[in-house]
C-alpha cells in the first residue's frame, strides 16, 4: 500500500463544515489504517437531495457516453464500461456546494495525512439498467496523478436486488468489499491499491464520482485536470 503519513488529528476548525468534522476525521484513520472508508448514508438528506435534483433537472444531452484513458488514449469502449458522465463545473448551486464540500475534505485530509492533494476532478454518472463498469483501477503505480478517489450516490429507496453494486478488490486478496449504492453513501479508497468495478445495475442509477490529484506537472508540461 502507498506510504502515507498520518500527522496528529487537529482541533475543528470554522471551514463552514464543521458538522462533517467527525465525518473526516473517521475517513482519515480509515484511509490510512486500511486504504479505503466506506460511510453508508453519512451526507445530510438536504445536501444530497440537492444534487439528485440537479441530476434530475439536467438535460439528456449534457451527459455524454464515458470512454476509457486521457488525452490521445482516450476511447469509447462499451467491453468496458456503458455508462454516460457529466463533468461537474460549478455552475449550479448544488454543483458548487459539491465542489466546496470536496475542497473542504481535500484540506482536511492533506493537514491530517500529509497526501498533497493538489486538485480535484468529478462528474454525475448516470448507468442505465443494463450498465456496468469492469474491473479497473483509477491510476496506474507510479503514474502519481489520481491519488484519492471518491464516490457519492444519489439513488432514493435502493434495494440491494437492483444490483449496481461497487465492488472493490484489496491486493492481499481477501474478499472483495461490496457497496450497495444507496442515498448519501460516500465511499473513498487509494486509487492505484483498489481495483473495482461497478456490477451491472438493473434500474437507473446515479452518482458523483471524483478524484483528488497530485500536481503531475513537470519539465514545463503542465497536467490537464482530467
């Protein structure tokens, strides 16, 4: 697992999200001790229900087909994966709490686990029954771009037949880790330790996925934010 350094857990501080301090400091421990967290239904129904409207009120034609790689690899693959993405800007109200909500953790977990994390990228995914996602990882050892993923899931009243799952394998080879997409759920895990994929889902379902990244830019080249 990469090498992480945990600094000693610090004092609340007045971010605006004081209420999710608790919240951060178990992401913290559980990231360093294990390399991932997992948070069932942990976001406030408000903040959540927020951003499943403006999923809702978003056009079909701002989402677009999801490929696999970046810049000059980057290709449609439907072996792969199915489902669409929309790439988060800011430009709504409930996208810039999202963007603020995940600036926050940033901060806390850089003061907490030293990590760096420098930026961060995040789109709604939308799978149509059918959809799924195979066995992938976010970033490839030694690449040092996507350092942390991060997952919220915006499905009301999901029912554990519906499938969807996100699946996540550990390299020691213990069982994988199963996660049921329910309403508010956060899960987050090293992204170049956990290959995972996303089981094929049986009715509409919806999320943000996210990554926080380290600067990759280097001899003048600077690296694109996706």
């Amino acid at each position: 697992m990469s090498q992480l350094v945990q600094a000693p857990l610090l004092e609340a501080h007045n971010s605006g999200f004081g209420k999710d301090e608790h919240f951060f400091e178990l992401m913290a421990k559980n990231i360093y001790q294990k390399g991932y967290s997992i948070h069932p239904n942990v976001l406030s129904v408000a903040f959540v229900t927020d951003l499943y409207r403006q999923l809702q009120d978003m056009a079909g034609g701002q989402f677009k087909q999801a490929g696999v790689g970046r810049e000059n690899t980057h290709t449609i693959n439907n072996f792969v994966r199915t489902d669409e993405i929309c790439w988060i800007s800011g430009e709504s109200a409930a996208g810039r709490d999202w963007l603020c909500w995940a600036a926050a953790l940033q901060a806390y977990l850089n003061r907490h686990l030293m990590l760096g994390l420098f930026s961060f990228e995040s789109h709604f995914a939308h799978y149509s029954p059918g959809d799924f996602y195979k066995k992938h990882l976010d970033a490839f050892k030694g690449e040092a771009n996507r350092t942390l993923s991060l997952v919220v899931y915006l499905n009301p009243d999901w029912q554990p037949e519906e499938g969807g799952e996100l699946v996540l394998y550990a390299e020691d080879g213990q069982h994988p880790i199963r996660v049921t997409p329910g309403f508010g759920t956060v899960v987050a895990f090293l992204s170049e330790e956990f290959p995972h994929e996303v089981l094929p889902t049986k009715r509409d379902r919806y999320s943000i996925a996210g990554w926080f990244r380290v600067n990759g830019s280097i001899d003048g080249r600077i690296d694109p934010p996706r």
